[in-house]
C-alpha cells in the first residue's frame, strides 16, 4: 500500500534610439488584462507550430491562482480577491518587462522593483541618462541613480569574505541604490568597512538587536523528521525514475535518514550543502509520490506550475510546518547571511514570518515556486524577516526536475539530447542571459526558469527573448 504523497508543507541600449525600437520588435507587455477577462495571448515570432503565444499573466498561471492563496494574501497583504489577482498579473509582466529591459543596460542596469497595492507600477533604475527614455517607453517608470547593481554587488562580494556574526545580513537595496548592512554590536560594520576598504558611502548601516538563524527544531504539521529534529518538505521533484524533494541544507547531511509526516519511513538526504548555500534535496523510497502541490491553508494543495523567479517588490507566500501558510513580499535578492554556523550567499529577503521548524519548506508566488525556507529572525505573531534559497539553483545543481501540474514531457528524446530543432531542452535549468537555438532561431533567456514543455521559447515572451 502506497503511503501519502510527499507534498510541499514548504531587466537600453546605449543609444535610446535603438533600445526602443529593440523594445517595440519585442512582443509588448502590456498592463494586466482585467480579472474577469484575462489576455488570451496571440500567436507570433515563429512558424513553428506549438501552442500559442501567451502573455506572462497566461504563462505564469496568474488568473490560476487558487482560493487558498488568494485567502492569504487577503490576510497578510490585505487584498480582496480581485486585488489579489490583478497583483499577480502586473507581477507577472513586470517581471518580463523588467527582464527584457535589463538585456540592454548591461553594467548601467541598477536594479528593477514594484510597487503599489497591486504591484501596478514597475521601476527601472539605470546610472545612464541616455537610457531614461527608453524605458519610459516600455511602461516603466525611469530613475537615475549613482550606482549600478553590477558595482554594488561586488562592494558586497567583498564584505562577504570577512563579515563576521555582527554584521550578520548584508544585501543590495535597489530601491535606495545603496549597499545595506545589518549589525548587532555599535562600530562593527565601521570595522568591516576598515578592514575590507570598501567605501562607507556606499553602505546603509542598519541596527538590528535579533540575529537570524536557522529555522529546523520546533514541531509542526506537515513536516518531516530527521534524528532529533524536523524540517519541512521544499518542493517535491524527481531525478529519472527517483521521487523526492528539495529542502535546506542546514536540515541534513548526504546519508541522513527522514521519517514523513507520518513517522513513516520516508528517504534519505542525497546531498546537501551547508553553509555556502543551504540547498539539499532527500530521494524517497517507492512508497512516496511526488506530486505537484504545496500544502496550503487549512492542508488544501496549491498548484506548482513553474519556477520563475519573481521581481522585488513581488507578493511571495510561504508554507511550513509549524506556522502553516503565511504571506509578504520580496525585499531583496543576493542577499548574504551570516548565522553561527557560517555564511551562505545567493539568498532572497522577504518580510515573509516563519518560526523554527519551517526550515526548508516552500516559497511560492501565484502558480510559480520560488525556494526553500533558510532561516530569519523575529516570529509570527509580532512579524519577521525571512531568507529563502532559491530553488532554481537546487534543481540545477542536482539535476532535479521540479514536479508540476499540466507538464507531461512525453517520450521525447533521451537525457543529454537536444529537443528537436535545437539546443533547448526541456527540464534544463536557464538562467536571465543564456542562449538557445530552436526552431532555426536563437533565443536569449529573460527570467531565469526550469524549461518545461508548452514553454518552448517562440511561445513564451515572458521567458524568452529571439535575437
């Protein structure tokens, strides 16, 4: 008798002229279609036969969302329903405006974020006069700033090689164009600025009298145990034929046991790394399923039907073992974080709570999965902060395909093999910038994103850019 699925308890040119014309030959990203009406997407950029072109509302699932997160957002983020869904779609399409600006600025790019109750309006920063009216023109909002996103973050590259427990968070602030860095003790980042030679004019110094850390020994509901401790499951994935999920690092090492939720035998870590990262993922034994849902409120499944990244400033929920299902938005990402056990880099900030035992569970946004519960500090009935790994990093590092609704690849070619037509495959991992051929054409990843079939690059503009 089969045991009960594993489930998830868990950015023109330089030339203004020519980014604008690259703009307009783009297929537009327009304002969210209306709730009632959502854009049914048309079809263009190829021959190829396939699935219609989408807009990223339709392709991220926007319009999808189901009751569940619609419930708490409407808690956490005080939407009505309606609220809820048109802040999913502008998300959504800002989040590939903001991809398909960004190809242009190169180093001049400072970062891209929304804002508003219902996310409607996009911010593109760039330190390049020349580029402001450009992106005027693809529907964001336009700022100069001194810094570039490039610049800030090797300022912080370079405190992340000495920061000690004191100055235990350090991430880039788009919105304020500066480097932040949190401190326990009066003088410590004044210390690390000395020792490091980065200059104090870039760094926001930011007082803080709780230090994160990570979230794995508290009992909760649908969790899974390890020794003497409790973790919640990230998202389930596979790996060939093996079923498992991805978690955090920080819950176990290679050849560590688990028990589900149910104290049943459940699998074994297969790798993990901790700290650096705080990525893992555990493969299940044949009595465990992987199925494409996150535990929602009240236990109710949420669907996952894809792993693009969200922007800053996007609505983000959370599921864990012990608080359950819980809501906020992403402050930053490539954020550093320094907890007694070492430093792990590449996370994303999010005033998300979580409490001890949520470790490892999910992150979603709308339909899109985002990463797994690192650690953070404060708790759920006064608030928090939270960090969460992403999981795009997790599925490439271990060639893991995170396990969706409506995604059946079929037979298809082999492993290793390309899809026909060129290089693209499905279930590769693609990161903002990379290359592929398909159909006789190339294309220029804009969000980084697993590749499933139905999103072959001619019919998704919102991930794929021709060139």
């Amino acid at each position: 008798m089969l045991r009960r699925s594993v489930r998830t308890a868990g950015t023109v040119l330089a030339a203004a002229g020519l980014a604008l014309a690259a703009l307009q030959a783009a297929p537009a990203t327009a304002a969210a279609p209306t709730a009632a009406s959502p854009a049914a997407g048309t079809a263009g950029g190829s021959a190829s036969a396939g699935p219609a072109v989408r807009t990223a509302s339709d392709t991220l699932g926007a319009y999808a969302a189901p009751p569940e997160l619609l419930q708490a957002m409407s808690r956490d983020l005080g939407l009505n329903r309606a609220q809820a869904l048109s802040r999913l779609a502008h998300e959504a399409e800002a989040g590939a405006t903001a991809a398909r600006v960004r190809q242009g600025l190169g180093d001049a790019f400072a970062g891209a974020w929304v804002d508003g109750p219902e996310s409607a309006t996009l911010t593109v920063a760039t330190t390049r006069a020349a580029d402001l009216p450009a992106i005027r023109a693809a529907g964001a909002r336009a700022l100069l700033v001194p810094h570039g996103l490039t610049a800030l973050e090797r300022a912080k590259d370079t405190l992340d090689r000495s920061a000690g427990a004191d100055a235990p968070v350090r991430y880039v602030d788009v919105r304020t164009n500066r480097l932040v860095v949190e401190e326990t003790r009066p003088g410590a980042v004044a210390r690390l600025l000395a020792a490091t030679g980065v200059p104090r004019g870039l760094v926001t110094v930011v007082r803080t009298a709780q230090a994160p850390r990570p979230l794995y020994d508290i009992r909760g509901g649908d969790a899974y145990y390890m020794g003497g401790g409790r973790c919640s499951v990230g998202f389930p994935v596979t790996r060939g034929t093996t079923q498992g999920f991805a978690t955090a690092g920080h819950c176990g090492r290679a050849g560590t046991t688990t028990t589900g939720f149910n104290q049943v035998a459940q699998g074994t870590f297969q790798a993990s790394v901790f700290p650096g990262n705080d990525m893992a993922w555990v493969a299940t034994n044949t009595n465990w399923t992987a199925t494409p849902y996150v535990k929602g409120s009240g236990g109710a499944n949420v669907q996952v039907t894809g792993s693009v990244l969200q922007p800053v400033g996007a609505s983000v929920c959370r599921s864990g073992s012990t608080t359950g299902w819980h809501c906020g938005t992403i402050q930053q990402h490539n954020t550093s974080v320094t907890y007694p056990e070492g430093t792990i880099s590449g996370v994303t900030r999010t005033t998300v709570c979580a409490e001890p035992g949520d470790s490892g569970g999910s992150y979603i946004s709308g339909s899109q999965a985002q990463g797994v519960t690192s650690g953070g500090s404060g708790n759920c009935s006064s608030g928090g902060t939270t960090f969460f790994q992403p999981l795009n990093p997790i599925l490439q590092n271990y060639g893991l395909t995170l396990k969706t609704t409506g995604s059946d690849p079929g037979p298809g070619p082999g492993p290793g093999e390309p899809e026909p037509g060129g290089t693209w495959k499905a279930g590769t991992v693609y990161a903002a910038g990379d290359v592929v051929t398909y159909g006789g054409a190339s294309y220029r990843c804009l969000q980084g994103h697993q590749a499933q079939t139905g999103w072959e690059p001619p019919n998704v503009p919102a991930l794929w850019q021709r060139v």
